[in-house]
C-alpha cells in the first residue's frame, strides 16, 4: 500500500498524567518504543509527522527528527489532542492526515487501509465506531476543511473530537463490519494498563505488537 495523498500524524503532546508522568510514546515493549512500532505502522506515508508539546528538551526534538518525524509544535497549549490536530492540520503539506496517538501501540496497515478505501473529495473525516456508535476519534482520517470548525471550537473553549466530528462532514466505519480488532484502537493510558500489556505479552510472546 502506498499512500501519497494523505501524511499521517501521531500525537504525542500530553500531560502523560494518568502515566504519572512517564511519556507514554517512549514506553517500551519487546525493547521496542510505542513511537517506533507506531512509525513502522506508518511507513507507507510519505510524511510523517509528530505533535509535540513544549515540554520536549532540544536534545530530544533533535532525535525525534533523526528518526525520520517532522516536528509540529501546538499553537495553542492545554487543551488535549484538539489543539495537537489544529496544529499539525495547519501546517502539514496533505489535504489529509491519518491521526493516531503514541499510547496506541496496536494499530495496524489495515486500519489505516479500510479508512482511506472509504475516503473521497466529499468526506471531511473517516472514523471507526463499534456496535453501541461509539467513535474513535483517534485512529481516523481528518481533512483540512475541518479547520474552522475546531477554530469555532476553541473560541468556544469547547475540545470534544467528537464534537468535531458530528459537526463534519464524516463516515463513520461499524468496526463490526470488518475484520479489525476492537482491540486495535485502544489505548495504554495508565500504569495498570502497560502492566497489564507486558503480562499478556510475557504469557502469549505470539501477541501482535
């Protein structure tokens, strides 16, 4: 699969509270970060791009860059994964951004490809949903038409991606229609969470990660 048209972007500029402290993209597994097994997710892109916060030193800007990211930095601070999309939707070089985040270790090249199968010049956003129409804001592709709506969405001080997306021009794929795993699109928010990834992966070295 190669994709030209469409940059892809991992948002990487939380407060990483809920990980007390720890940046979550720089955790490891199998003596792999989530930001390199993420990367190599992505390599059919031919940008890649990583938000990022203020809170990275030079030092390691420097090496996200050496491997291979482009760095945008939010504009707008503390405001959650909004301000990191607003960001990099501005300032990326695509009409479209496939958008994940650092703590999503477990998506796949599939995904991503029955996202952009459902893509046109008439689709703003595509999302997964699963049985109960629960969204999944953060393993989606955005377009840059989106943007005045989040920027009505800041001057509100109002961030919900889902917000955004019902106020799109969106479709949204019923993971129960495909051959994805739920499990694909969840997160690795706290240190129960990464204990809990390292004992099933410690007890079942087959898992896919």
């Amino acid at each position: 699969m190669v994709i030209l048209d469409i940059g892809a972007l991992i948002l990487m500029g939380g407060k990483n509270s809920r990980m007390n402290g720890n940046v979550k993209g720089l955790l490891k597994i199998r003596n792999i970060t989530f930001l390199e097994k993420i990367k190599e997710t992505l390599n059919d892109f031919s940008s890649i791009y990583l938000s990022i916060n203020d809170k990275f030193s030079q030092d390691q800007k420097q090496n996200f860059e050496q491997m291979g990211f482009q760095l945008i930095e939010d504009i707008y601070k503390e405001i959650g994964p909004l301000g990191g999309i607003y960001s990099s939707l501005l300032n990326c070089k695509e009409e479209y951004l496939f958008i994940t985040a650092c703590d999503m270790p477990f998506i796949t090249k599939n995904n991503i490809k029955i996202l952009c199968d459902r893509l046109d010049k008439d689709v703003d956003v595509v999302v997964f949903c699963d049985k109960n129409d629960r969204l999944y804001p953060l393993s989606a592709i955005y377009s840059k038409k989106v943007l005045p709506i989040i920027e009505e969405m800041i001057d509100k001080k109002y961030y919900k991606l889902s917000y955004l997306i019902e106020k799109s021009n969106f479709v949204k794929i019923n993971i129960e229609d495909t051959d994805i795993e739920l499990e694909t699109l969840s997160n690795i928010n706290t240190p129960q969470d990464y204990d809990s990834l390292k004992e099933k992966i410690k007890y079942s070295p087959s898992k896919s990660i």
